[in-house]
C-alpha cells in the first residue's frame, strides 16, 4: 500500500494469530512495519497485560501484505476519540 510493509510467507485462516504488535509497551516488527488500510485483513486484540496481538479476520494467502486499521489500534489504547464505524 505505502511504506515498507509487511507481507506474510504463510497463509492464515479466520482467527488465528498473526503475531505480536506491541509487547511491554514497545511495538515489535509487525507493529511497526504493517500498513494501514480501511479494509483491514487484520485486528488487534488487547490482551489483560496490555500486550496487542493482530488477528486474522478475513483469509490471508501467502504473500499477501498485513494491513490493519490503526484507528483500532488507537482506539485500544486510548488515544482515539472518534466513533469506530
């Protein structure tokens, strides 16, 4: 899309993990590197400790670009105030 990006060397099916995008309150690679899209294939998931985990939501072929909403991203830690459509 725009950036560096991050593109998977596996598939992913509907639910599954793809990695961790922020530990300890540091973004890792994903976190980092994965682009921003309306139409997201991904979406974090907050876990108890605060640590985000992007998670499949539609399928994702090997060789596809990881793309999340970082307005979700905000959202969960706080930082958007803007309705999530």
């Amino acid at each position: 899309v725009h950036g560096t990006g991050v593109f998977c060397d596996k598939s992913f099916m509907v639910g599954e993990v793809v990695g961790a995008a922020n530990l300890n309150g540091r973004k890792t690679w994903l976190g980092r590197y994965a682009n921003h899209s309306d139409a997201p294939n991904v979406e974090f998931v907050k876990e108890a400790g605060g640590d985000l985990y992007s998670v499949c939501i539609r399928e994702i072929k090997a060789g596809d670009e990881i793309l999340n909403d970082y307005r979700q991203g905000a959202a969960l830690h706080g930082n958007y105030q803007k309705e999530l459509i």
